[in-house]
C-alpha cells in the first residue's frame, strides 16, 4: 500500500506561495481596466500648475480596499507638476491613517515638494456633503487652517484658489454620489473616485455619462494603478498572493486527478 500523503506538506506550500509575494511583490502582469486608465490618462493630461482636491478618508475597516489606491493615486499625483489640497471629509479616521500609513509611502516624494507651495493637508472637516458645498464656494472661509493650524491666507498655494472654480480634479475616497453633486454638476469640475470593489457596477452609469472621470474600485483595480505607475505595492502584493495561491489550487487538483487515473489503472482504490 502507497504511503499516504501528510497533508502538512501542502499548507507549507500554500503558506509559501501565499506569503512570498507579500514579503516582495513579483508585479504579475494585470489587464488594466477602463476606468482606471482614464484616471491615469486624466492626470496625465492635467496642464503643469493645476490644481487637485485629494480626499483621503480612508477608514481602518476599509483600508485594504481604500488604502492602496490612495497612495497610489498619490504618487501618481506627487511625480507631476500639479498642485495637491488635501482633505479628509469621510471619515475622522483620515488624518491618523494618512499621517501613519500613506505619508509613510509617499515620503520619497514629499522630499521633492515644498509643504505650503505645492501641496497643503486640512486634515479631518466634519459635516461631509455639507462642507463639500461649503468647500466647492468658499475654501478660505470653509477651510479657515490647515491641519498645523497656518491660517489659510498664509499658504502660498491657496493664494488663487477660492472656490471650486480654481480646481482642475476632485478625486475622493469612498461614495462618488456627493461630490457629483457638489463639484461637477454646478461647477463642471472632474470627479474621479477610489471606492470598494462592490461598488464599481453600480458606478460605471456615472463614468458612461461623464460624470465621473475615472476609478479605481477595490484592491484589484489598485494594483492595476500600481503597475501603470511602475511602483509595485500592497495591492501588487495583494493580487500577486491571490493569483499564485489560485494557480496553486489549480494544480493541485490537477496532480489530484493524475493520481487518481493512475491508481485506478493500477487496481487501487
């Protein structure tokens, strides 16, 4: 009788697969999506000098969703010649995960940006879709200090940005509903959202109509981000464990189904 396989030996091989790619993403290649293309291809073709709102509320709970996309929608943002305000307006969490997650991720870049000139942080404002319209009229009366408590008219970047006339994109975290409805419908401004895998059905009507300009819908669709930009990360990682622990699977059953025609042409059982 054969001996019989320790199945011990296939969780040591799971846990390799699954666990390598986490340690050093490999980057596999992904087929890139339209909405995220045509976030790519937007800021790509923002004129040197524009300005960008960024809203990073990014939740704990939804961090593996929301976290990655963030940061590398920032990097795309921070390697151009465009002008980044900074706003958390869904979540209070915001502030605490950019400041210990995404600031860490983007350091690089931030060396090369001057604080105040080409990009300032507002941290947390309370009230959602009520200080979004508040923001998109009057940011210097909306946003009185940032988030170190300048005050507005002293940051050289907001010099000549006073309402959402001054914005060339808007690209927020979460829900794109509100900001379609405070941004680009009364002033024309360009909404592009990040959001949960889930959503991303339910939003393409928007990208169909123009009313958003772009997306990035969960953890996949970041990676994808990720490998437009050359900057593997968490969610290259990510996807690089899923597609190596599926194709893991895959050949598993494989052997599985080798082994048993073989014992069946042998007699066995």
């Amino acid at each position: 009788m054969a001996k019989e396989f320790d199945p011990r030996w296939m969780y040591l091989l799971l846990f390799i697969v699954v666990g390598a790619p986490l340690i050093r993403p490999l980057g596999l290649p992904l087929p890139i999506t339209a909405p995220v293309l045509a976030l790519y291809n937007k800021i790509e073709s923002l004129p040197p000098g524009s300005v960008v709102l960024f809203e990073y509320g990014v939740g704990a709970a939804s961090w593996p969703e929301h976290g990655p996309s963030n940061i590398a929608v920032l990097k795309h943002l921070l390697s151009k010649n465009v002008k980044i305000i900074l706003i958390s307006l869904y979540t209070a969490e915001g502030p605490t995960l950019f400041a210990t997650k995404i600031k860490p991720a983007i350091a690089s870049y931030l060396e090369k940006k001057t604080y105040g000139v080409d990009y300032v942080d507002f941290g947390y404002v309370t009230g959602y879709e009520t200080a979004m319209a508040a923001i998109a009229e009057d940011m210097h009366k909306a946003l009185p200090k940032d988030v170190y408590g300048t005050p507005v008219d002293q940051i050289p970047l907001m010099k000549n940005v006073r309402s959402a006339r001054d914005l060339a994109l808007v690209i927020a975290t979460a829900y794109c509903e509100p900001y379609i409805r405070q941004f680009y419908t009364p002033y024309g401004v360009p909404v592009a959202i990040m959001t949960w895998g889930m959503n991303a059905p339910g939003y393409m009507p928007y990208i169909s109509a123009g009313q958003l300009c772009g997306m990035v819908a969960g953890i996949r669709a970041a990676a994808e981000y990720e490998i437009l930009i050359k900057s593997p990360g968490e969610a290259s990682a990510s996807s690089d464990a899923l597609s190596l622990s599926h194709l893991f699977i895959v050949v598993l059953i494989v052997i599985g189904n080798i082994q048993y025609y073989l014992t069946r042409r042998r007699g066995g059982t």
